[in-house]
C-alpha cells in the first residue's frame, strides 16, 4: 500500500504547489484500513516503530528523540478535490519540527480527523477539542465550504498540540508521525505508485475517447444517412405535386 506521507529535510519553506495527486493510490484502502488500525496508522505503523511502552492509548517514549508538541507546527498548506473511484476532499498538512528544523508532509481526509478525535474523546474524555461539525445537507465540495473548513480543520489541530494531556497520546503521535516520521525512500515509492496509478488512469481515458470518438462518427453517419433520405422523399414528394398538376 502507498504510503501517504512524504518528508524533506530542507528548514526553507515547502513550496505549496507541491500536488497532491501523489497521494491518490492507497487512499481507499488506507481508509479501510485506519477503521482496524486507528486515525493515521497506515502512514507509520509500515515502519519499524521507536521504542514505545503502549497502554489505553498512552504513549511512553523510551527513545531520546522524543519530541513535545510545543515543538511543533502543523498548518494546513493545500488541499485538493480527488475523484478516484469516489469525490472526496484531500487535506495536505506540513509537519515542522522546529527542535531538529526537519519537516514532512501527511495527507490526511476529513474522516481521518474523525477518527483521531473519536479515539482522543475515547483516551482523554476531559479533553475539549474543536472539529468541525460533518456537514449533512449541501455541497461539500463548495470552495467556500472546503475554506471554512479548513480553517476549522487547523484550529482543531493548534488546539491538540496546546494540550498537554495529549503529549504522549499515541493517536495523535501516529496521526501525524511524529515519532517516526517518513524517509525519502517513502516518498520515492509513494510517487512511483501514483505515478503508475495515473498513467492507468490516462490510458483507461484514452480508450473511452476512443470508444466515443467512434461512437460520434457512427452517430454522424447514421444522421447522415436520415439526412439523405428525407431530402430523397422530398424531391419524390415535389415531384408526385408536379405530376398530379400535370394530369388536371
């Protein structure tokens, strides 16, 4: 399954045109797969995880590269509507490590952010945190709507990182891969996995061009035909009117 992480050890700033098509394969079966696994699994659990002590959704770090949430950004810096299989709305969120100045990309959808705060009211049920309400009647995919809820999105996130309850929430750490963050091996597979994902999706559109393109000429001929036709009964018709003037 294609990972849905990518990471670059660059501090400068990330270029925010970065696509997120790269991030289209191994979606819907991280989807499935997260409903076992837990909000944000698929992007780490593939990895050998840090040296951890798991228990009732607490994590303890046994490994000196752990680092607090006070020494992390995450804003939200894209998104993008994808329409494989099913529409839905991809989130592109960078993760700024500013104790190592090392930074990683995860994509994340708006039911994976259900699933972190579902398991996070499940661990710590004292804890206040701000989602954004699901939205039943409307467009989802509204520019308007997917702004505002992004902004949402993002004060959900300044929020978990505020708490200190969630420190060592390993939903939240796992979400974000925060302690083991993906490599540039992770992000090369990543893109040749999308990349032969899309290239099958040109070729499929490709052929159903080429079965309308025939279907159009088809069509065209078949119109054609009647076209010659009617034009035939006509000259047929004028010709019988002048026939019939004739004989009276």
């Amino acid at each position: 399954m294609a990972s849905t992480s990518s990471r670059s050890s660059s501090t400068s700033e990330p270029s925010t045109s970065t696509p997120l098509s790269a991030s289209i394969s191994g979606l819907h079966a991280a989807s499935k797969e997260e409903d076992n696994a837990g909000a944000g699994a698929e992007a780490c659990d593939s990895r050998t995880p840090s040296p951890t002590i798991r228990f009732r959704g607490i994590v303890s770090n046994t490994n000196d590269s752990f680092t607090m949430l006070s020494n992390y950004r995450c804003p939200i810096i894209g998104h993008e509507v994808m329409e494989e299989r099913a529409r839905f709305t991809v989130y592109k969120l960078r993760i700024d490590n500013l104790a190592t100045g090392e930074c990683w990309f995860v994509f994340r959808r708006y039911t994976d952010f259900v699933r972190l705060y579902n398991r996070l009211k499940t661990d710590f049920p004292d804890v206040e945190l701000p989602l954004p309400r699901k939205r039943w009647f409307g467009d989802n995919f509204n520019p308007r709507f997917i702004q505002e809820r992004t902004m949402g999105l993002q004060e959900f996130i300044d929020c978990m990182f505020k708490k200190e309850q969630l420190q060592l929430s390993m939903a939240l750490r796992e979400f974000f891969c925060l302690d083991d963050p993906p490599t540039a091996a992770d992000g090369i597979d990543e893109s040749r996995a999308a990349l032969e994902a899309l290239m099958d999706t040109l070729q499929q559109a490709r052929l159903e061009l080429v079965e309308k393109e025939l279907m159009l000429h088809t069509m065209k001929e078949a119109l054609d035909q009647t076209t010659l036709e009617n034009e035939q009964l006509k000259q047929r018709l004028s010709n019988c009117s002048q026939c019939s003037k004739t004989e009276v």
